[in-house]
C-alpha cells in the first residue's frame, strides 16, 4: 500500500488539510470524505460530466483527478451555488426550463454552465450545445437544457445591473 | 472502477523529475494531465508503480514563439491555453481550428498538448497535427538530450520512441511559408467523440499550381499516416476538381487501413477518407489562395 500524502484543498471556501491515499480520486474525496454528495459520479471514465466541479475557476471532470493532483487547488462543487430557499441564476433557469428530470447529470451541467457564461455571458442556442456537448444527460434530453443555458445568462445579465 | 495503488512523486522542476524517472526505471510513469492515463488506470488497464506527476513543474508549461515564425509549445501546456491563444491562431490557424474537437472543454482544460503526443492514440488529432507540421519532439533524460522528428516519433498504437527514463519536454514547431492553406476535416459521432476518420491538409500555391502539400490521415491506421500520393500526383500542377478526387480515391484505397468496430465498417470508413481527403484538399487550395 502506498503511504498516505498530506494535502490542503480549498473545498468551497473551506480549507481542508487531509491525509489521502494518491490512488484517492477527487470525486470519491469530495463524496466520502467531505460528504459533499452534490457531485455525481457516473460513469467514473471520463465520459458523462455528472463529476464536473470547478478546479481554480476551470470546469474539470473530478472522476479523471487524483486528489493529489488539486493540492492547493480551490475547488468549488454544486453546493457552491445557491440554496433550497435562494438559489443561484442558473439553478433557476433549469427549474423554469424543465431542464431536469431524475436530475442525477444536472451538478454536472450547473458547474459546466458557470464556468462557461463566466466567459461568453450572452451564447447563441448554437454555443449553448456546444458548451454541453461535454455532458450527458439520458432523461431530460438537451432542448430544455440549452434554453436553460440560455436563459440563467439572462438571469445572470440582470443580476448584474 | 478504482485504480489499483502505486507510490506517488510530485517533483517541482524538470531537474527532479528527470531524476526520479531514472530512479524508477520501468516501474515509473509519468501523469501529465492524466485524461488519459487516469480512466486507464479507473478500468486497472494500466498499473504503474509508480507515477511522477508534472503538473507541479510549471517550466514545461510555455507558448514562445521562434524566430523562424513557428512556436516552441512546453509539454503541460494545457490544450485550453492552447485553443485561447492569440499567437497559435496568428501563426497556426489549423492548429487553432483542431482544438475544439478534441474531447470537451473539462478535458481539454486538464489535458496537455505534450501528454497528447506521448500517448500517441492513433485516433487523436495533436499527434497527427504534428505530423503535419513537422515536428520535432524534444526528449530529455539523466542521460542527455535528444531530438526526434515527428516522422520517426510514432511507432504504432500507443507506441512512440520514448524510453520508461525519457521525458518529452518541448514540441518544437518550424513557422509556415506565408501564403500556406491549411484545412481539417473530421466525422465523429457527436462533438467531441474521437473521430472516426480525419484528414488534415496543408498547401502552398506557386500562382495556379501547387507548390508543395501535405496530408495527413488519422484514425484509419496504427499511427498517424503521412500520405504520399498528393505530394506525388499535385506538385507543379493545378489542383482541379478531377484532380485532387483522383488523389482522394487513391489515398483511401491504398494510403490507409481502417479497422472494422461499433461505429463502421472499414469499408464505411475507407469512403470517409475519400471523402474527407477531397473535402480538406479543396479547401486547403483556397484557403492558399487568398
Ligand atoms: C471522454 C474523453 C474523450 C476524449 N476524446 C479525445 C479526442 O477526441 N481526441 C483526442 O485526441 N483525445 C481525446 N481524449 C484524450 C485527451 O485528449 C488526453 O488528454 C490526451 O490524449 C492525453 O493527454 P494528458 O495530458 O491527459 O496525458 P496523460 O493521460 O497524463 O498521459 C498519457 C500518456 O502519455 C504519457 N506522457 C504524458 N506526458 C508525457 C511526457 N511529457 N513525457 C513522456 N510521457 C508522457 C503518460 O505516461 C501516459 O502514458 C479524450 C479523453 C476522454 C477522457
Ligand atoms: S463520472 Fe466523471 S465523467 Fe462520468
Ligand atoms: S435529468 Fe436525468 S439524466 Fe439528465
């Protein structure tokens, strides 16, 4: 067994200072460890996306990560973005949008959509495919999600004013 | 879907890590951006002993551009920084116009363009881009440094020259004549998916003919393939119509050797390049002549 490895993580906002085996992968560390379950894991290869979370501001796939690897990272996962009683813009374009069902890939494409209307605040329906095309979602289907992507950058332009 | 253990080292400077892939011989691997290796070592079809991790070495992680007009491009430069760079759009618009195809931006964000080359996947576009673009793969270890061209680098699925104590530190690539038209074209199943053939051409113009082109084929054969009937059939000609679909219909019938899977037949696939080599040629001509 290789020896356990100190790492310091910034996990929204809050650092943690844990010992974890290198083998450990960032999903598994920010579901077991932390408890943090927002971030879905499903196909564990890098294919779906549900493990998307931010990794110094870029939207990453956690499943492909050695927690190692984010030693000294700020990683910022769904439970970073609003509240049951107050949520985040773009939480509240999928829930208008009906653009979720079992909701098991929507952590996925929250955190896939912050990282990209943070750089392209206003996309086409065109762009908006293209900036999910890295995310699966089999229930809902990807029309309602792409006008959810479109909306939460509206949602998100008014907020700013 | 849990890797298996292994002993892990973090150097801090390429100094170190040369040092330890000595140290570990065969049972050493290096993890780059790991989008790769990692789903690899997920489904425990890769065990390594041990892995040296280069994402703490921040000295491989450079875009400079050379005096020739070509760029030297550090091994963990991320393809992100890559596809958002204003200088490879300047001087290698193809290179600018391949990188969205690749994987999705989360991986693109973590993957490497040096990490790309080492694993040499015969269905990926930076291997086959270097191929087209000539060039040369800087290869450091405890025991010197080397240079290879990326013609020699590649040598079957998955397999390239570097030795368990190398390091690939630097894709150096030599500046376009002016004047050059480049052209890329892909079928995969969905944005993102790894293609299913692809053709990438390169062309420079003397007035109507051509003066010199390259194309190059991926995904139809073990390694990237660097084809030789255009060279043979287009240079001193005008490309016409009939012309490049000539060198088209032969390229996919004797320059490549696409494999049956899920996805197509190699039959399917020999068309694709067919079309796709007629489709890249003509627009690389164009673009050239603009
Ligand atoms: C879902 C998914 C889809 C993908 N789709 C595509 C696609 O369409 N096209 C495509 O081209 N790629 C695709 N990829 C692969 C991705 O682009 C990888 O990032 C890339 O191929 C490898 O780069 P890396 O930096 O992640 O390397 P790693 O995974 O870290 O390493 C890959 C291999 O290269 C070796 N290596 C890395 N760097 C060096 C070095 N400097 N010196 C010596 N050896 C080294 C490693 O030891 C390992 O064997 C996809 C990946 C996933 C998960
Ligand atoms: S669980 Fe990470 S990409 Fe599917
Ligand atoms: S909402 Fe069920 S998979 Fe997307």
């Amino acid at each position: 067994m290789a020896d356990k490895m100190k790492v310091k993580i910034t996990v929204n906002g809050t650092l943690y200072e844990r010992e974890v085996e290198p083998r450990l992968l960032l999903s598994d560390f920010i579901r077991h460890d932390l408890g943090l379950t927002g971030t879905h894991v499903g196909c564990e290869h890098g294919l779906c996306g549900a493990c998307t979370v931010l990794m110094n501001g870029e939207a990453v796939r956690s499943c492909i990560l050695f927690t190692v690897m984010a030693d000294g990272a700020d990683i910022k996962t769904v439970e970073s973005l609003g509240t049951m009683e107050k949520m985040h813009p773009i939480q509240e374009a999928f829930q208008e949008k009906h653009a979720l069902q079992c909701g098991f890939c929507t952590p996925g494409f929250l955190m896939t959509t912050v990282e990209y209307l943070g750089k392209n605040p206003n996309p086409t329906a065109e762009e908006a495919r293209e900036a999910i095309d890295g995310n699966f979602c089999r229930c809902t289907g990807y029309e309602n999600i792409v006008e959810a992507v479109q909306l939460a950058a509206k949602k998100m332009a008014a907020h700013e004013q | 879907m849990k890797p298996a253990p292994f002993d892990y080292f973090a150097p801090t400077s390429l100094e170190e890590a040369l040092e330890k892939l000595t140290d570990l011989g065969y049972s050493g691997k290096v993890l780059a951006g790991g989008q790769s290796l990692i789903p690899a070592m997920n489904f425990r079809m890769a065990r390594p002993a041990a892995l040296v991790d280069l994402n703490k070495v921040t000295e491989l992680s450079y875009i400079k551009p050379t005096q020739d007009g070509g760029l030297a491009i550090g091994t963990m430069t991320r393809d992100s920084a890559i596809e958002d760079s204003e200088v490879v759009k300047r001087l290698f618009p193809i290179i600018a116009e391949v990188m969205p195809n690749i994987a999705h931006k989360q991986i693109r964000n973590r993957g490497t363009f040096g990490g790309a080359v080492a694993h040499a996947d015969p269905a990926a576009q930076i291997p086959a881009l270097s191929l087209l673009l000539d060039a040369k793969m800087k290869i450091q270890s405890k025991k010197g440094d080397r240079w290879v061209d990326a013609q020699d680098f590649f040598m079957g699925p998955f397999m390239t020259v570097l030795e368990p104590e190398d390091l690939l530190t630097e894709v150096l690539l030599p500046g376009l004549v002016p004047g050059t038209g480049t052209s890329y074209k892909q079928i995969s199943r969905q944005r993102g998916g790894y293609a299913q053939a692809a053709a990438i051409s390169k062309v420079v113009m003397d007035g109507i003919k051509v003066k010199d082109v390259r194309v190059v084929l991926f995904s139809v054969a073990e390694t990237p393939v660097l084809t030789k009937e255009p060279v043979r059939v287009l240079v001193g000609q005008v490309p016409t119509t009939e012309a490049i679909e000539a060198v088209a219909e032969y390229v996919a019938q004797n320059e490549c050797d696409p494999g049956t899977d899920i996805h197509g037949t190699a039959e399917y696939r020999r068309n694709l390049v067919r079309v796709l080599v007629r489709r890249s040629l003509t627009e690389a001509v164009e673009r050239a002549r603009k």
